[in-house]
C-alpha cells in the first residue's frame, strides 16, 4: 500500500504495510536514524516524534495512523523556535552523557515548549515523565528547559 507522509517538511511516498509502526520506516525506509528504538512498547520515550506537533512514540504508531500528517523527527525539530532553543541549551548545559535517549527528550521538550513557552517544574516533569534517561540526567534536563524557556521569552 502506498501511504503518503510529511516528515521534516518533504512530502514521501512509502510502499508500506499500514500496520508497520512509523519508527521503522522512518529508520529503515527513510534512513532518519536519529529516533531510536529503546523498548518497543511505548514506555521509554527514545522514539518520540512529533505528528501534527504532539510527541507521540513512533514504536507503537502505525504509519497508516500517520498518513497525510506531519512528522517531525529528530532531524527536523530544529527547524522549530522551541526545538532550536532546546537543542542549544542541551549543549549548553551539557546534558547528555550516553545520548542514547536524547533524541526522545528533545522531543518531548521542544513539544512542551512549544505550547507552554514557560513551564513550572511541574509541568516539565509531566509533559518529561514517559522520557526515560538510563543515566539520569533528569535535573539538566529540567535545568536544559527552563534555559530554552528564557532564551525564547527574549525571542530567540
């Protein structure tokens, strides 16, 4: 079945099972390797990617539910204010160690702050809570959100 997509901008065409989840023909189809697979069933948050501006986790979305959407992944977010911001003040801060996980949390946050441009630690720990970091970096994350937050309240 041929099932049409937007990903980071550029109208694709994938010859595809409808069923197959988005993360696989993002990696193997389209060869954007930056969304990771971590555990298959939703729970970690390393494949997260934005449909329609939601983080959504690409392990369990079935590219049918993604037809005719618009993706965002990891390769993309920059192209956003909010995952501009937040990809700077990773850096900035330093955040990660291993990286594995990384490309979920960015995602996540650049979603969060696109709809909230200055989120209370609460509201980072929940639109943050399904982001899984082995590493524990969990306080730069949080520190990496609220310097995003700043940079953009002086418009950046």
């Amino acid at each position: 079945m041929t099932i049409k997509l937007t990903v980071n901008g550029k109208q694709v065409s994938l010859e595809a099972d409808p069923q197959m989840p988005l993360l696989w023909a993002l990696r193997e189809q389209l060869q954007l390797t930056g969304t990771k697979f971590g555990c298959g069933m939703a729970l970690c948050g390393a494949c997260t990617v934005h449909l329609d501006g939601q983080p959504v986790r690409s392990c369990q979305t079935p590219l049918e539910a993604a037809a005719g959407k618009k993706i965002t992944t990891i390769e993309g977010v920059a192209a956003t204010p909010s995952g501009k911001a937040v990809q700077y003040a990773w850096l900035k801060i330093d955040v990660p160690q291993c990286g594995y996980c990384q490309s979920g949390q960015i995602m996540s946050a650049s979603a969060l702050l696109a709809g909230n441009r200055k989120p209370s630690d609460a509201d980072i720990d929940n639109a943050m809570s399904g982001n899984i970091c082995r590493c524990g970096t969990y306080n730069q994350i949080r520190a990496a959100i609220h310097d995003a937050s700043a940079h953009l309240a002086k418009g950046g």
